[in-house]
C-alpha cells in the first residue's frame, strides 16, 4: 500500500500560502496552515469538501468544525454511524476531542483557505496530486462523496477521467474504473442550506443511500 504523507506544510499555491500567512498574523491562535485529512486510511468511505472554511477549518484545522457546512455534515455522518458524535465543537469552540469517525475519513479537493472560497483551477490541479496519493493509501476504499461540483471534478481529475462523461447531480452515483463508487451531493455550505437548494432530508439521503451500499 502505497504511504500518505498529509500535506501540512504545502506552498505550492502562492496566492494560498501568501493568504495563510496574512491570516496567521492577523489571528495568531487560528490555524491557517494547510487542513490534514480527518479520519483513518483504512475507512471504507471518503468525503471530499470543496476547501477549508475561514471561521471552520481554517481556525480549527479538522475539516468541517466550526461552520455551517459542518452544522450538517457530522449529524449526518452521527446518524448514519460514521461518527461517533454529531457535535463537531467541543465547549471551548475547538475541534470536538471526543469525535472519532467510524469506516469515514473527510479531506477536501484544496487543503488550503483560498480567498473569497474560490480556488483557482491552477490550484484544484496543483492539489489533486495529494487528492491522487491519498486515495492510493485507502486499500479499503468503497464509496467516495464529492461535496459540490468542485469536489466531483476532482475526483474524475484523479482517476484521469473528463468530467463530462459523469455529469454532477444530487444523489447521483457514478461507478469508478476501480469499483469504488462516487456518490454525488450539493455542498453542504450555508448557501445551498439558507436557499433551501439542500435540506437535512436531501443531503441526509445521500448517506443512506452510501450506508445501504455499505452495510451495517
């Protein structure tokens, strides 16, 4: 099995890394360094999100603690036993400690906060190598969730396949050339959740229907 090494200390964007180090002087106690993946490589799902939220990730450095996006996500995962915990806070408003995910490991298409929440597609390419390595080190790997347009793309990217030959959609699947395969969700961000674009039974659906391909 090939090893993974979480890329912590990546520079290879310089619009990113010069707008981590802006954030980290203007809030020292955050951490604005690219978000390691959360969860085990042996898990049997993988969630990929679009990139760390400022006030969420970015602060806390565990993917989806700490902002709206993951006000969904880990009762989802709770609900459907990936996690053994719904609350991804703790009460001094850190990463919950007492969180552990069950067969589950979330990362995201860009490690790093990108301006506006906008990566550029030079930076979604530049990461997708750690996107490649990581799912290269998951040998129990059955079903991967790309959370938005973005993520999808860069899983396809990964397995070198085009985009347009699986068209993103809510709750759709797609089988992968390895036969993993992908389950596609609207981002959980606080837009689709405001607009009404995504409701807790829509995007709850999507981990039913990953739990029912999974089993117990």
């Amino acid at each position: 099995m090939p090893s993974f090494e979480p890329p912590t200390n990546c520079v290879a964007c310089p619009r990113l890394a010069e707008h981590l180090r802006i954030l980290r002087i203007r809030d020292p106690e955050w951490h604005c360094l690219p978000v390691p993946a959360f969860g085990n490589l042996d898990a049997k799902l993988l969630i990929v999100g679009l990139a760390p939220g400022e006030k969420g990730a970015n602060r806390t450095g565990r993917p989806f603690s700490g902002d709206v996006a993951g006000e969904l996500l880990y009762p989802a995962l709770h609900k459907y036993k990936f996690a053994t915990e719904e609350n991804a806070l703790g009460v001094d408003h850190r990463a919950n400690p007492a969180m552990q995910l069950m067969d589950c490991r979330i990362t995201n298409a860009v490690r790093c906060l990108p301006p506006a929440n906008k990566p550029t597609t030079a930076e979604i390419r530049q990461c997708n190598a750690h996107l490649i390595n990581e799912l290269a080190a998951m040998p129990n790997l059955r079903a991967i969730i790309a959370l938005g347009a973005i993520a999808h793309q860069a899983v396809l990217w990964s397995y070198q396949l085009k985009p347009t030959a699986f068209k993103f959609a809510h709750n759709v699947q797609h089988p992968l050339p390895d036969g993993r395969i992908l389950f596609d969700s609207y981002h959980c961000s606080g837009y689709n959740w405001r607009t009404g674009r995504l409701t807790r039974d829509s995007f709850e659906a999507v981990f039913a229907g990953v739990r029912s391909f999974l089993g117990a």
